[in-house]
C-alpha cells in the first residue's frame, strides 16, 4: 500500500499542496524521474471496461462498461510502470475487462464488462478486478457487482437486480466507497418499454443497464431509455444503450435514447439525464453524452465519446472511464473502455 503522506508547506490536508504534474503516462514503459526525487506523489488508474454489444436484430438492452479504479499515494519513485488496457468492445458478447495498473505500491483494477444481447442467448456483465467498477445489465440481467480493492479492502459495490417484466423497474447498482455496481437492464420487451438502471457510484462508477425494447400492443409503445454510468470524481461508468420502440404495425422505430456516461477525474460526475424521442440526443453528461441508441462513454482524465444512433456505443474515456452500451441495429460493438493513466507530482 502507498506510504505516509509526506507533509509540504502551507495546507497539509491537500495532497497536492505545493506539487505539480509533471508527466501524464498513458502506455507501459520506462518512467524518467529525475535522481534527486525520490518520492512521488501518484494519481493511478486502471483501464476502463467496454459496453456490451449488439450480434443481430434490433432489441437492445446493452449495458454500459465499469470504470477503472484509481489509487493514489506518495509512493517511492520508480522507473517502470504497467497501464491497464482498456476492454475491448464487440458485436458477440460481453464487454471485456480493463486492464491492472501498477506502479510503485499501487494497483489500481480494470472496469467490468457490460452485458449484451445477443443470439442464441444474453452474455452476462462482468466485474471488475482489484476496485474496478461493474458492468451493466443486459435484458432482465442483473448488473455485476463491483469487485474488492487492494491492497486496500474497501466495499464492495453490489450489482443492480433485472426487472422481471412489464412494469418492473431494474436496480440501481449499489454505491460504494471504492467500486461502483453495475445497473440492472430492463425487461426486454415492455409496454412502454423499460429504462435500464443507474450504474453505482464510487471511485469507479458502475456501468449503466440497458433500456428495453418496447412491445406492440395495437398503438404505438416507446422504447426504453438506457440508464446513466455512475461516477464520484473518479472514473465513470458507460451508459446502457436506448431501446426501439415498437408501432402498432408491429414495426421497429428506433426512438430512445442512450444513457449517458458517468463524469469522470475532470469533473465531480454529473450524469447526463437519458431521452426518449426520435431525433433527440439528449442533455450532454460530464464524461460523456446521450446517443439515440448506443450509450455514451464514461470520462476518465478526458471525456468519452456519444454513442452514435442505433450504432455503437461511445468510448470510455482515457484514464479508465467505461465504454457505452452497443446500439440498436446490430451487429454494432459496445464501446471501448479507456486505457488507464498515471499522473506523477513531484
């Protein structure tokens, strides 16, 4: 675990009192810090998971990537550091986890992948690894639980429960002092359609659930709105993808919106807030905006990206946000999640 704070002048309860950032490093490699620092004080972030994907058809319910974690701590100096991947986002299953970043003493843990909708049967989130974040729900799925920190064990965010039909309304990832819970994804077919669930907040903000598609009932049904990522300050959660809504010709009309991704380290993680309407894109998020139809990336030290209409998901932002849900017209892939960052003060 990181060392005792080394005190500087003036305001010893910040952290970064009298420090600046020196290098921002986004790739594994050598670190050059000069020979007379010893001590660094380190911001880490493990890469961010990927949304769920989309195989075939036009229901949704994709869920939203996990953000990585992120540990920090005046730590020794050292001249190598491991940056976590950011999951990678496909048309044919769950998203893929982030990847462990380490440096010095610190571990910071990869984001949960999103669950996804796909044929001949749902892939289920994942979650994260050492304090990342869980993924989010697909169709009346449950999201994953946010996993354990370490070195430091803090609590564990536990994952949104599926709503089990019309009318039922998903869970909302639990909350947690280090990893956020993925959000439970909406009934697939509903009338009007579901919205997925908010993903947890934490550290790491748990990826989003996955709106439903609506079900025809003789008029015109809704589809369901993807749920928002959450987000602390940390890293951001990606949001569930919007579901279609159905006419009364039994027609698939693509009009609700994505969720949108949780802020991230570049801002306190106010959510964005999820749309239904045909041409709408929705309010924009922190670390991300509203697709209609894929959901908007979680931020990390930059913004993710919006999800396009009814394609893929918006990516997570670099520095482990997580990567939005797959959109409605499949096959499209669920979006990529971060690569973690390590920013050094000195």
């Amino acid at each position: 675990m990181a060392i005792s704070q080394v005190p500087t002048a003036g305001n010893t309860n910040d952290p970064l009192e009298g420090l600046t950032l020196q290098q921002t490093i986004t790739a594994t490699g050598t670190v050059t810090i000069p020979a007379d620092i010893k001590q660094v004080y380190a911001v880490l972030a493990g890469g961010g998971g990927a949304g769920g994907g989309k195989s075939s058809g036009n229901t949704t319910c994709s869920g939203g990537g996990g953000g990585g974690f992120v540990q920090q701590g005046w730590v020794p100096a050292t001249n190598y550091v491991t940056i976590g991947a950011g999951g990678t986002g496909n048309a044919t299953g769950a998203g893929g986890t982030g990847g462990t970043s380490i440096y010095s003493y610190l571990v910071a843990g990869g984001g949960g992948g999103g669950g996804a909708t796909i044929s001949p049967g749902p892939a289920v989130p994942t979650s994260g690894l050492y304090g990342g974040a869980g993924g989010g729900g697909n169709a009346s799925t449950a999201g994953a639980a946010g996993s354990n920190a370490t070195p430091l064990a803090y609590l564990t965010g536990v994952g949104g429960t599926a709503g089990a039909g019309s009318g039922v309304s998903p869970g909302a990832g639990g909350n947690a002092i280090s990893a956020g819970g993925g959000g439970g994804g909406a009934p697939w077919n509903a009338s009007p359609g579901g919205a997925g669930a908010v993903g947890g907040r934490g550290v790491s903000g748990g990826g989003a659930g996955g709106g439903s598609q609506g079900v025809s009932s003789g008029i015109n049904s809704i589809g369901g709105a993807g749920g928002n990522g959450g987000g602390t300050g940390g890293t951001g959660g990606g949001g569930g993808s919007g579901g279609p809504g159905v006419n009364s010709s039994s027609v698939i009309i693509g009009n609700a919106g994505g969720g949108g991704g949780g802020g991230g380290i570049v801002s306190a993680g106010n959510d964005a807030t999820a749309i239904v309407g045909a041409t709408s894109p929705g309010a924009a998020g922190v670390g991300g905006a509203i697709g209609t139809g894929g959901g908007g990336g979680g931020g990390g030290i930059s913004a993710g990206t919006t999800g396009t209409s009814g394609g893929t998901g918006g990516a997570g932002g670099t520095g482990g946000g997580g990567g939005g849900g797959g959109g409605r017209t499949g096959p499209v892939n669920g979006g990529a999640g971060g690569v973690g960052a390590l920013m050094l003060y000195y």
